[in-house]
C-alpha cells in the first residue's frame, strides 16, 4: 500500500473555483478536511444523491489509501432549506410534516434512516462526522452577529440578509465560483414576494423570521426565527474542520446558490477563502433525458433494487449500481438505461468472480523461468490504476486496468500462467492488489446470493453425481444452478461455481 510520503503519483483534482486540475497539498499534511454537502431529510434519496455521494466514498477511501488522516463531515439538512432553494417558500421538512401530520423530527428520522439504509446497500463508508443543522442553531445565530458586526449582513423585518453589495465593496467576488457576473444576476433577478425586505433582491437570508404557524422555530436576537440553509453548512464545516479546509464537495445543483454562498459567508467570517479545492459531480440523465420527476423519468433506489418502476426491464443490485455509476468520471453525465445497466451487471460479475478467485489463490514454490512480459504488463495495469485514480478519480480508466489485471488472475486459476512464472512478489502484488482495488478502493463486494450453504450442498451433490455418472442428474443440479444465476465451472483438479455473466 502507498502512503502520501511515496505516492506513485501526484493526485490532481479538478478544482471548480479555478476551472483546472490542480495538484492535491492539504493544509497540514497528513491530515486532509472534507466536507460533503449532505441531504434534506424531507423525502426519500434519489440516484443522483447516491452518485454525488459515491463520488466522496472514493476520493475518502483513496485518500485514505494513501496515508492520509480524513476527517470526513457529511451533514444532515433537518431545518432551513425552503421549498424553491432560495429564501421563499415552506421549508421543505415543515411542509411534508404538515402533509403527513407529523411532527417535523419523525419526518427527519424516517428519511435519514432511510439515506443511511440506502448507502450502506451501496457500501458507502459512514463519514467521521456527521452533523446536524439543528444541532448548531447557536453557532449559527453567533455567525449571524458576527456578520452585522462586520457591516456584511443586516436585519429587516425580523429576518437577517447577508449583504452582498457590501460584501464585494471591500473587494471580494460574489459569483467567483459559479462565474456569474453580479450585475447581470442583478438583471435576471425578478421581484419577488418577500425581497421588499432586502436591499438587494440577490441577498440571502442568514436567518429568518419565523411565521407564528412555522412548525420548526427558535428564539434570536432577532426574534424567533429558523437559520438560513446557507449558513447551516458554513458553520458546521467550519467548526470540525476550520476557517480553511481542504476539499468541500457536492452535487452540480450546488454551486449556485449555495456554495456561492459559503464562500462569501466564510469569507465575511474570517477573511480568508475557506476551502482550497471546490468539487462538483454531475448529474444523472435516463435515456438521453434530464431525470425529473415531471417526466416521469425519477426513479428511487428500491425501485431500481426490485426492478418496479415502468421504464426498468429488470431489477438491478446495489453493486451492479455502483458498478455503472464507477464506469463514467463522476464530472461527466451518466446515462442510465437498462442496456447499460445489463452491460454493467454482467462486468461486476465477471470481476467478482475474479475476486472470489484471488482470494482462493495460493503461490506454489517451485524454480521456473520467470515470464517477465507478463510481470511488466502487470505492473503497468497496477500503476495505470493508481494513475486513473491521481487524474481526478477516473475511476472509469482504472476499471478497466482493473480488467486488466483479472485477466491474469483467471489465468492463474485455469492454469495457463503459473504463479511461479511470476514470482513470489510480483504474484502477492497482483493478488493483493486486486483485492484491494476492487473492495477497499472501489468498494465492489460481493452480494450473499441467498441460501450460501444450499448452494455449497448442491456443488457437493452435483460432483457426487458426477462422479457415479449419474448424468441426468447432474444435468437437472446445472439447471438448478442456472435458475440461481449461477453456474457450474469444471476445471482440470476441482469443481466450483460462479456467477453467470
């Protein structure tokens, strides 16, 4: 395993506050702070929540991979956010408790256990931290003073707007990270309701007054109000990580307003620009379209798990998900389709086969010409992964220096490469290395198939059957084998079974 002290590599990443790939130096090595925009708990997770958050999950175990000590904080939004994104609107949360009469908490246990059920079926490692915007009300109405002592927000009407004008008049750049131009924001801006109150119809709420029948309130110096969504993420990330931090992530949908909006609150706060590199995925579209809801084109995780929704020929596992979602670079757009998919369910099975496998492999000592092409060109898979991942997690490229590597593994266990011909050393290295990548980089595991010992019964039988030349049965046990989506592998010196690819 590497460390950050002989990298193979440089990891660059792709940083959207400049518009390139910039080589990763952490504040204070080896210590690296990430922050991960998490969900409103106000409905049930969606796909491209899942790919921003699988985005994460592989920069935090490669990170990791390489010696580094991540402290990663993903929050929870259970207050604040409002219904269109800006200061207008219910809060999301406060309107589905209405709806569903229920008190505003039970909604924000019900969807977060549900967030939290969701990515454990996709094997996302749980961050270091994980935060509660309700659970730092007074830090944010602390930021929220500190900000009218510093002549960058001001109160209207009960409420607390972040001041913008004022923020760029002492020379900062509001839209810097979204490379919108205020003054043409200034002349898309229309006058909504409720903007009376600001002074700028661009400013946005640090805190705001609460209506006497909003469910979810708080007493301030500004009377009783809920805090602005913007503010929630500033304060959290700051107090776990710092006025400055490494990596703050999120979903494309992000970057404006909302992360433009940390950036001036952080800056506002400390004078200082508060994260070092800003990373965005991309979205999801299905069949070439834009996933919507108003399309009827949206469809849930479980619903892709049971293969429910109209538009899925057949249901699709949590890894063969993960598998598709690893096959593009997570800043371009992933196009879901069944074909897709199908190809997807048919790689991971191939490479989990591949690791069943590695995991049975043993070294036989034994003096042999050592095959040095072959040892090369393992060596160049294993160094093209590593060279993938330090080019802005191109998780699609070392994929397919995974597959490279599974072609020697399969070649070790048929017999057609001895480990011998490679050596002690280079065959552990290819070995652990496969494991590694596959499970503990890329979190690809293998799925229980059911009843285990069934099938392990069933192999026994089918040999035992075999073996008395019972043929008919064993023709009737490799068509049971095949209902299972599996199948049975006769090789020279045993008999195992594998996924049907």
């Amino acid at each position: 395993m590497h460390t950050f002290a002989d990298m193979p590599h440089t990891l660059r990443l792709y940083n959207s506050l400049t518009r390139q790939k910039e080589e990763f130096k952490p504040i204070n090595p080896p210590f690296v702070g990430l922050y991960v925009c998490g969900p409103t708990v106000y409905n049930y997770v969606h796909l491209g929540n899942v790919r921003t958050f699988l985005t994460f999950d592989i920069l935090y175990r490669y990170l990791q991979h390489l010696g580094y000590r991540v402290r990663y904080v993903r929050n929870i939004t259970d207050v604040g956010h409002l219904s269109d994104d800006a200061d207008q609107g219910e809060d999301k949360i406060g309107k589905m408790a209405r709806l569903e009469q229920l008190e505003p908490m039970e909604i924000v246990q019900r969807y977060t256990n549900d967030f939290h059920r969701v990515l454990e079926k996709f094997n996302l490692l749980p961050p270091s931290i994980e935060p509660t915007a309700t659970g730092h009300i007074l830090e944010q109405i602390e930021a929220t003073k500190a900000l009218i002592d510093k002549g960058l927000a001001y109160e209207s009407n009960g409420s607390v707007y972040f001041d913008i004008a004022g923020y760029n008049n002492k020379g900062n750049e509001y839209g810097k990270l979204s490379g919108r131009v205020l003054d043409e924001l200034l002349v898309e801006s229309r006058e909504l309701e409720g903007t009376e109150e600001k002074r700028n119809p661009l400013d946005f709420a640090l805190w705001k007054k609460a209506a006497p029948e909003h469910i979810m309130q708080w007493n301030s110096p500004w009377g009783k109000g809920f805090p602005g969504w913007h503010l929630e993420c500033t304060c959290m990330s700051t107090k776990y990580l710092g006025e400055e931090f490494d990596i703050h992530g999120g979903g494309m949908d992000l970057k404006f307003p909302h992360h433009e909006c940390e950036i001036a609150q952080g800056k506002g706060l400390s004078g200082k620009d508060p994260v070092r590199i800003w990373m965005h995925s991309n979205m999801l579209t299905v069949n070439g379209q834009k996933m919507s809801k108003s399309l009827g084109n949206s469809f849930l995780p479980n619903e892709l798990f049971s293969g429910s929704h109209p538009l899925l020929e057949q249901a699709y596992s949590p890894m063969t998900a993960r598998f598709f979602m690893l096959q593009s670079q997570y800043r371009s757009t992933l196009d879901f389709s069944n074909e897709a998919l199908k190809a997807a369910e048919k790689g991971y099975k191939r490479l989990i086969n591949g690791l069943k496998v590695a995991k049975s492999l043993n070294y036989q000592f034994s003096q042999t010409e050592p095959d040095l092409k072959k040892i090369q060109e393992i060596e160049t898979s294993l160094k093209g992964f590593h060279e993938a991942l330090c080019d802005d997690l191109n998780t699609s490229v070392a994929l397919a220096e995974l597959f490279n590597l599974l072609k020697f593994i399969n070649m070790l266990n048929t017999g057609q490469l001895s480990a011998a011909a490679l050596g002690e050393r280079p065959f552990r290295d290819l070995v652990q290395n496969f494991i590694d990548f596959t499970e503990n980089i890329l979190g690809l595991i293998e799925e229980p198939v059911g009843a285990e010992h069934l099938t392990e019964g069933m192999l026994e039988l089918y040999k035992e059957y075999k073996s008395s030349k019972e043929y008919g049965k064993v023709d009737q046990i490799r068509s049971w084998f095949r209902q299972q989506g599996l199948v049975i592998k006769d090789l020279k010196d045993r008999i195992e079974w594998a996924y049907a690819e």
